[in-house]
C-alpha cells in the first residue's frame, strides 16, 4: 500500500512538474498597426512547429490570400493591406523574416512583430 502512494505521489509531482514547464513555453506576438489602432502585445502558447502565421491567428482575427504555394497576410484585425501602399510585415526577434509566416517556424520564446507600413513588395512583382 506504501509503494503504491509513493508512486502516486511522485505521479502526480512529475505532472504538475511538468504542466508547469509546458506553461512556461510561450512566445511573444506584436501588432504594430501604424496608427489605425493602438500597437499590441500578446502572449500565446508554443508548440513544437508552430508557425508565425499560426502564433498570429491565435491572438488576432487574420484573413490571408493564396497565390500558387504562397499564402499572403492581407489584413489582421480588419486592418486591410492596400496593394501598393500598405501591407503587413513582419520580423522574428527584431530582424526581418526571411520567409513567409505560414513556413516560418518559431522557437521557444521568440517575439514575433507584425508591422503594417510602405508596401515594398508589390511595385516589384508589378514590373
């Protein structure tokens, strides 16, 4: 009887053990909406393979476009991107992504920024 309180004991401090890691494993998102409403931090839970676009999505209300294999964020909290003038970015711990958000995959405690500013991108494609 002894044994099995024991292992239940230890049972059940491994599982508040290891809740309390698990907790523990977040990263960070910003929304920096230039001035349309006020910049945001949140929070959210991370999971192994979590991406950036998917860290997004669980905090704000997110719509996206998919050109071929490519998926564009378009407009997040109903902030819309406007081709040529205004569209979303983002970076990963202060540095420029260096791929889309749906194939960036984020590690432990990373701060994902998103930005809306001066769309770079789309005068490029149009030529």
């Amino acid at each position: 009887m002894k044994t099995i309180i024991k292992i239940s004991v230890v049972f059940i401090c491994l599982t508040v053990f290891c809740a309390a890691v698990c907790a523990s494993e977040k990263v960070k998102v910003g929304i920096d909406y230039n001035g349309v409403h006020e910049t945001r931090e949140a929070e959210t839970q991370w999971t192994e393979g979590v991406t950036a676009l998917e860290a997004l999505e669980s905090i704000a209300q997110v719509e996206s476009h998919q050109v071929k294999d490519y998926i564009f964020v378009t407009s997040i909290d109903g902030v819309k991107g406007k081709r040529g003038d205004k569209a979303w970015y983002y970076e990963i711990n202060g540095k420029r992504a260096d791929k889309l958000a749906f194939r960036r995959v984020l590690n432990k405690d990373d701060s994902t920024k998103w930005i809306y500013k001066k769309d770079v991108c789309s005068p490029k494609v149009d030529k």
